[in-house]
C-alpha cells in the first residue's frame, strides 16, 4: 500500500476539530507579512548585522517562531495522529500550546524591536512553555508510532532538539540583561544551528517523508536513505556542538543528500504529471539548501564573500525553510479543509473549489524575487536593493494572507451550510 494510501485510509476519523490546525496556520500567515515589514524596517542593519536587539532580530523571530514554529506545531498536531493512527487524547493542550506561543511571540519579538528586555524575557518564556507543551504532546504522540518508525525518530530528534535552542534562546534573552555570558557569539551560532538544522531540518525531512508521496500519490519511500539522512544530521549537529564546523558541515551535506535523494525518488514515481506551483516552491527551496552550504563551504575556505554570515542565515532562513513552509501551508490547508467541509451533495469539498491560484501565484514570484533581491543586497550592501526585496516579500506575504483567510472563510461557510443541513434532516425527522 502506497503511503499516500494508507496516510488517507481512516484519516477523517482523526482529524482534529478544524479550529484547532487552523488558528496556527493562519497565525503563521499573519507573522509572514509581519515578518517582512519587519525586515523592510531594519533594511539598512542587515548587511553587517552581527546579533542584538532591533528590527533584524524581531524579523527572523517573527519568521523563525512566528510562521514555522506555528505551522509545525499546526501541522504536527494535526498529521501525527493521522500518521499514528492514534487520536490525541484530548485537544486542550493543544489549543493551550496556541495561547501561550502565539502571545509569546508577539511580545518577544515586539521586546526584540524596541530593546525592551522585560517584554523578551515574559515573551521568551511564554514561547517556551508552548513550545515544552507542544513537545510533552507530540511525544505522547511518537510513543504510539510503531509502524512509521522512520517517521518517528525524525520527531524525536526534532523534539530534542526543540528542548536545546528553547533553552540557549531563553539563556541569549537573560543575557541581554546580565551579560553573563562569556562566549555569547559562540552560544548564539549553536542556537541557529539547533533551530535551524536540528528542530526545522529534522522536521523538514520527517514530514517530507508523509507529506510529498501524499501530494505527488506515489509509493511509499525506502527506508534505509531516511535512516541515513537521519544519521548524518544528527552527526552534524554533534560536531557543531563540539565545534568541529567542517564535519558539521559534512554532516549537513550527507542530510540534505538523502533527503534530495527520497524527494527526487518521489517524484520520479509520482502519478501526477503536473505537481503545480507549490511543487515549484519545495524544488525551490532544496536549490537555494544547497546553495547556502556551498557558499559556507566557499566562505570557510577563506574566500572572500562580503557579508557571508548573514547571506547564509539569510539564505538558509527565508530561502530555504520558509520557502518549504509556504509550500507546505498552500497545499495542507486546502487539503484539510477539504477534509472537513462537505459541500450541498454532503460529499467533500473539491480542493479546486477551496484554493486561489492568483494570490499563490503572485506570492511565488514576489517571493522569488525577494530572495534574489536581498541576498544581492546583503552581498552589495545596499540597503536600497534590500528594501525593494523586502517589498517584494511583503507583497508576497499579503497575498499569501488573502488565500489563507480565504481557505478559512470557504471552511466555516460550507460548515456552517452542513450544520444547517443536518438540523434541517433532525427537524423534518421529528415532524
Ligand atoms: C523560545 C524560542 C527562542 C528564543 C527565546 C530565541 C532567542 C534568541 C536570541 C536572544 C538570539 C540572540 C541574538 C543576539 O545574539 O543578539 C537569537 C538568535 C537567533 N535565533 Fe533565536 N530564539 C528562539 C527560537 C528560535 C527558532 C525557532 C529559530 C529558528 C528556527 C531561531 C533562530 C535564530 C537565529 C538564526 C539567530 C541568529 C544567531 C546568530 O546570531 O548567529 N530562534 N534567538
């Protein structure tokens, strides 16, 4: 039985009441557009931007935090039990893991704008509580993941790794306050190396594995090259951790080979002839992967590339991973609202009838060009450049917001077009 089968075979009996995956997903498309307006602000800080509080910082946590933690947290509550075959055994924390992340952000990142250190420290600590929530619930999760073992030791490293740059994070923003810290520069790359390959990387590939046999309808994928992929990061981060940055890197190339390596087997074996635009933007994001470890492999061995650590944060934050999760977002939740929503003949809702090709469309070259735009304005430093990529990016994020909010008022009105059909079949049984 092919993946994509045997992930959709009962799946309806354990989805997640709609306001639950949805209130995530729509909060990180919300934090999308405030992500790039932030930037555009701190436009003229970004080239030579070396860490501490400003509008850089607020923008990559807005970005980091806000749209993919939330969409991860989305996602993984609502696919887990799916994958799992098991329901959550009650929704509260879940629906608690959003009250405190979502505040948390926006105070923490609002205290990283302003270089208000309370806001960071109260905000900071609201994220990691839903963040620990998140993790307590997800694990509850993996226990019963016997048969998707791949899967599972994906999001048990992911979730280790969530405990580890929750805990550096939280130590950066009490620093900003006592400046304890001996080696602050030092602890700050170990948490981006964390968040970014070990929670992110680790989820990436985990949930590449369900999610891109289920768009594409192909087979399931071999085992073994996940296990390896699997291997060789968690090598790398070890190295990191230890400070051995070339076998790091080494470690990341072998992750991002297997994972390029299942992806392309995919789509090789896909039933879809055309994948569509989202497939345009996962594809993206694997280039621009390998291209932000190709010029930190060039960078280490001593070429001179102007502003390289932030072109590679840049690069592997907006060009990689939020590339993956926009993708991710336009196709999973007209998918799932689809699943939720049944239309006047009672059966569910066409994905066509839910999607809005226009917005997406111009979200993928807006998107594009700001990537292009602002990694040659960091490597130029010119802010002007920048700002017209951010612009572009913010065009893009607000056009993504218009799908978004449109899937969603689609979903509450075929819902809410079903429930007045069931009462009505109740009030004629009854008379
Ligand atoms: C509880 C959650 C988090 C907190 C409290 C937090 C806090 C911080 C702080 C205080 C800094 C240091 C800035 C400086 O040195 O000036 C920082 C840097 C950074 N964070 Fe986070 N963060 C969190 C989660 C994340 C996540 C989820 C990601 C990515 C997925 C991320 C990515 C980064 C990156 C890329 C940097 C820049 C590191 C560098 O300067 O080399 N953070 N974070």
């Amino acid at each position: 039985m092919s993946m994509a089968t045997s992930f959709l075979g009962g799946a309806k009996d354990r989805l997640l009441p709609a306001s639950i995956p949805f209130r995530f997903f729509l909060a990180a498309a919300l934090f999308h557009v405030a992500a790039w307006a932030e930037l555009l602000l701190g436009a003229g800080e970004l080239p030579g931007w070396a860490g501490g509080p400003g509008p850089v910082l607020a923008a990559l946590h807005l970005a980091t935090l806000g749209v993919f933690a939330m969409t991860a947290m989305g996602a993984s509550y609502q696919l887990l039990p799916v994958v799992t075959r098991a329901a959550l055994a009650s929704t509260w924390p879940a629906r608690g893991s959003f009250w405190l992340a979502a505040p948390g952000v926006l105070l923490l990142t609002w205290g990283m704008e302003a270089g208000l250190v309370a806001h960071m420290q109260i905000g900071a600590a609201m994220t990691g509580a839903g963040l620990l929530l998140f993790a307590g619930l997800t694990a509850v999760n993996l226990a019963r993941a016997g048969s998707v073992a791949v899967i599972a030791a994906h999001g048990w490293a992911a979730l280790g790794a969530v405990l580890v740059l929750a805990g550096l994070g939280l130590t950066l923003v009490w620093d900003f306050a006592g400046g304890f810290l001996a080696d602050r520069e030092g602890l700050a790359r170990l948490h981006m190396v964390w968040a970014v390959f070990g929670f992110m990387g680790l989820l990436v590939a985990g949930f590449s594995m369900v999610l891109v046999p289920m768009f594409v309808l192909s087979r399931s994928l071999p085992a073994r090259p996940g296990w390896a992929g699997l291997a060789m990061g968690l090598a790398g981060l070890a190295a990191a951790s230890a400070g051995l940055w070339w076998v790091a890197l080494a470690g990341a190339g072998g992750a991002a080979a297997a994972h390029l390596w299942l992806m392309r087997h995919a789509e090789r074996n896909s039933m879809r002839r055309r994948l569509g635009l989202s497939f345009a933007l996962l594809r993206g994001g694997r280039y621009i992967l390998l291209i932000a470890l190709a010029v930190t492999a060039v960078f280490w061995a001593t070429a001179p590339i102007p502003n390289a650590p932030t072109l590679i944060g840049f690069l592997l934050v907006a060009g990689w991973l939020l590339t993956f999760l926009m993708a991710v977002l336009q196709r999973i939740m007209p998918f799932l609202a689809s699943m939720h929503a049944s239309g006047a003949s009672g059966l569910p809702l066409l994905i066509s009838e839910l999607t809005a090709e226009t917005p997406l469309r111009i979200h993928a070259f807006t998107h594009f060009a700001a990537i292009v735009l602002i990694a040659a304005g960091i490597v130029l430093s010119d802010t002007l450049v920048i700002r017209l990529g951010a612009t572009s990016g913010l065009v893009g994020a607000l056009a993504f917001a218009a799908f978004a909010v449109n899937v969603a008022l689609k979903l509450r009105k075929a819902q809410k077009a079903s429930r007045d059909i069931r009462r009505g079949k109740r009030v004629e049984r009854r008379g």
